[in-house]
C-alpha cells in the first residue's frame, strides 16, 4: 500500500531510500489502481466477509477498500478453508482473514520482552502461532492488545462484541486516510 513512484519507476515507498533530488509521485490515478488492485489481492485471498466480522468499521482492510472504492475484485476468490483456533482462553485465531502483515508477532510482547506470537510455513500456508509458554501469552490483555494491532478480524478477543454499533466505528467517524487528504495530498 506504500508503493509509490520514483523516476517514472514504481517502487515501495518503505524500502526505498531517500535521495538527493528525489522526486517521489504518491498521489496518482495509475497508484490509485495499483493499490486498489492490493486490496483485491488480500480480499480474494481471505474471506473477508465484512457485514458479519466483528472488526467491521474498525477494519483497515475493509477502510481501505472503501478509501480507494474497490467493487467487484478482478481476481477470482480462493475461498479459504483454513481451520479457526478458539482454543486459547481469551483469543480467537480466524486464519481465513489473516492478511499475513505479522503486526502481531513484530507489535505485540510479554512484559519480558519475549515474542508470544509467530508463525509457521511459508508464502499462503502462513500460519499466525501463539506461544503459550510465554508468561502473559494466554492473558485477557495480551487478547486485547492482538485485537487491537491486527489490521483486520485475524484476532478476536472473546467475550462481548458490537458494543459500538456498526456504523459509529473508527472508519465509520473517520475514513481511512482522511487526515491525508485535509493535507491536500489526494488528488
Ligand atoms: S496482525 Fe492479524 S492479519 Fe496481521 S499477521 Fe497477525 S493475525 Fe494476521
């Protein structure tokens, strides 16, 4: 989604290093497709089913989509059938709408340190894993924190949801993005 261009050149706007005279174009019609055709990507490749996910309105994915008007995905679906861990006290693991981002494993920590998520396997067999060993892995707030981080509906904290209606969520209030386009930086 950072994916901007350089020169002409379309290149990742986290990875590439700034410049002398750098001229950087990320605002663009041609962006606009590129990204959105992204999003389809992570749309097709899960089942994000947004009127009934939990995460609906607080989702980025799904603000995303809206922000650059993704309608029909241009790929076909692949209707995962990935299995839901609901095993752990607090938290739920729905791997169908993981998008694989790893926020989880970078962001979310014991008091110690220590990682308490991973993963297993590569490319689309990517498994998001939890290391119940880890002191505060299998606490309420850990739970909360997973939710909090994960871009999408992937971690579900259990107990009571829909407490903020739908329709008076983050992204329902703000859209994505919004703060840049007061900016002036959206064309
Ligand atoms: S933060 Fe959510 S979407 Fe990202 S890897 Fe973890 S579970 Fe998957």
């Amino acid at each position: 989604m950072c994916t901007v261009q350089v020169g002409g050149r379309t290149v990742s706007g986290c990875t590439t290093p700034v410049t002398n005279g750098m001229v950087v174009e990320s605002e663009s019609p041609e962006l606009a497709d590129l990204r959105r055709g992204i999003i389809e990507m992570l749309f097709v490749e899960g089942n994000h089913m947004c009127p009934s996910c939990e995460k609906s309105g607080d989702c980025e994915l799904q603000a995303l989509a809206y922000r650059y008007r993704m309608d029909v995905p241009r790929f076909p679906f692949s209707f995962t059938d990935r299995s839901i861990d609901a095993s752990l006290p607090h938290l739920i693991l729905e791997h169908n709408r993981c998008i694989q981002c790893l926020r989880c494993v970078r962001g979310v920590k014991a008091r110690g340190g220590q990682d308490i998520f991973g993963f297993r396997n590569r490319g689309r067999e990517i498994r998001i894993t939890v290391d119940t060993t880890v002191p505060d892995a299998l606490s309420d707030d850990t739970a909360i924190r997973a939710e909090a981080i994960c871009p999408v509906g992937a971690l579900i904290r259990k107990g009571p949801h829909y407490l903020t209606p739908i329709g008076q969520r983050r992204f329902d209030l703000t859209p994505i993005g919004a703060d840049v386009d007061r900016k002036g930086g959206r064309q």
